[in-house]
C-alpha cells in the first residue's frame, strides 16, 4: 500500500470517530476493491480476499463482470432509453468508470446520487463528486435499508416526477431477510414513476452459471468478514424485479447481460423497466 492511499485510511478512521472502521475484520468494500485490482484496503483485507480466491478462484471475475454490467447498463440507460438520473445505492470504493463517469460521457447534464455507509467510501467521495459542469453528483452516507431517508435526501438532487434508474448491484446479498430486501425494492421503485428502471445484480448459488461452489466460500466469508453475505436463487432474483418489464436478455449471468459470448459467473444480473 502507498503512503498515500495509507494516510487515506488513517484519514477515514480519524474523520468518521464512530468505531465504525475495524481494521480487524476484512470489510465488503475494500475485500471487493482488492479484488479489482485497487489499493484502499488493508491487509485483513487481502487476507481474507484470498483465502476466498483459493476456494473460489473465479471471484476476481465475479468482481469485473458485475462492474462491467453495471457500464453496459447504465450507457444502455443513458445512451438508448434517454435517462439523465441515476440513484446508485451500495456505491463501494471508486474505481474506473463509475456510474456518474459513464453517465455523464454520454449526456452531461446526468444526475448521479451515490449511496452508501463504509466510512471508507465516505472519505473517498470527493472522487466520486466530480462532475460535468452541466450536471450533478452528489453522496449520501446511509444504510440501504434506510430507504425514507435516502429518498427524502435523494430529493434535493433528483426530480422524482421524471425517471429514474434505481442501481443496487451487489448490494441486497447483504440483506439476509429476503421479504426485507423485498421492501427495499417495493418502497424504491414506488417512489419513482413510469418509465423508471431498477438495475440489479446478486450473487446466486445456481449451479448452471457456476454457483454451485459458492456456499463455502460465502460461509468463509461470513465467519471471517463483514457484513454477511446471502446467495439466492434465480427465482428469489426475479422476485425483486415483480412488477416491471424485463429488457431482454431477460436475467442472466451479469457477465452475459448483452455481452451473449462471455463466460458466464455466478451472479445475475438484469435491468427492469416500471410500465
């Protein structure tokens, strides 16, 4: 790790000053950021990020195919279907091509709202706040479970009477419950009307896109991370998308998601558009 991106930790630990940090125990969005290749995560995090990489090889995949989902979305989104807000909640660590990157490329005056509640993350804002001069991102540190609240803040930066794209990859693995991840979705998708889009990836344990052989490195995971990981199924997946029109491929392994030739890795992905 480089001086700099250490002082960038000590930093984050220093400003939040609610013990959320632990540098002890691996975390979900520095494990994923070492599995991208980046440096702002510790050495629990490495640790543990292999451990997973020894009884999973394919997780780095896992990691690229999901972020590069999440471009083709979101220049299908902006580039075809004309929609300049974007409300990506679970947001992670920055990398290359974030969401306002790829959204503000294709149309300037794009609206980005970032979501998330790793202090890390929180620190790293300001490279996430950087946008066109024509358009808007803006960061609200908060609980994805906290849905009122991030809507209600959401507000100062979106119009709710136009579309919306509502983004959660990755993210509601982390809610055990699946009615309660369920609510999520519902309290989201009523907030934003017709022609709104809900953008969606999730690990699965299906055997027919490699998922069989995610159990133990997710009960890995959940004994030596934070915070617990859940797999479901295809049909569990589909339930989070009731209600909306599918785009074709329909769900499908994120890394095939109008990408038919790719290997396939064992988290879903689909887009869902609200009649």
């Amino acid at each position: 790790m480089s001086a700099e991106h250490a002082a960038d930790l000590s930093n984050a630990q220093s400003q939040d000053g609610t013990g959320r940090i632990r540098t002890d125990v691996a975390h979900n969005a520095r494990v994923w950021n070492y599995w991208l290749g980046g440096k702002d995560n510790y050495a629990v995090d490495r640790a543990v990020g292999e451990q997973v990489v020894e009884m999973f090889p394919g997780i780095g995949e896992v990691a690229r195919a999901d972020r590069a989902f999440l471009g083709r979305a979101v220049a299908h989104l902006v580039g075809d279907a004309g929609i300049r807000q974007l409300l990506d909640i679970g947001t992670g660590l920055p990398t290359g091509d974030n969401t306002h990157e790829v959204a503000q490329r294709l149309a300037p005056d794009a609206r980005v709202v970032y979501v998330d509640n790793d202090p890390i993350v929180l620190t790293h804002a300001s490279a996430l706040l950087t946008s066109s001069p024509e358009g808007t991102t803006a960061y609200i540190d908060a609980d994805a479970r906290d849905t009122e609240r991030i809507l209600r803040i959401a507000a100062e930066t979106l119009d709710f009477e136009q579309p919306v794209a509502v983004m959660l990859l990755g993210i509601l693995n982390f809610i055990p419950d699946t009615d309660v991840a369920r609510g999520i979705v519902r309290t989201l998708m009523d907030a934003v009307p017709s022609g709104s889009y809900l953008v969606l990836t999730h690990p699965t344990l299906d055997a027919d896109v490699g998922g069989a052989d995610n159990q133990p490195a997710m009960d890995f995971w959940n004994a030596n991370a934070t915070p617990p990981i859940t797999g479901r199924t295809r049909a569990e997946f589909l339930s989070f998308m009731e209600g909306l029109d599918l785009l074709a491929p329909g769900v499908d392994s994120c890394a095939r998601w109008r990408f038919p030739g790719a290997e396939p890795v064992p988290q879903l992905g689909a887009v869902g558009r609200k009649p």
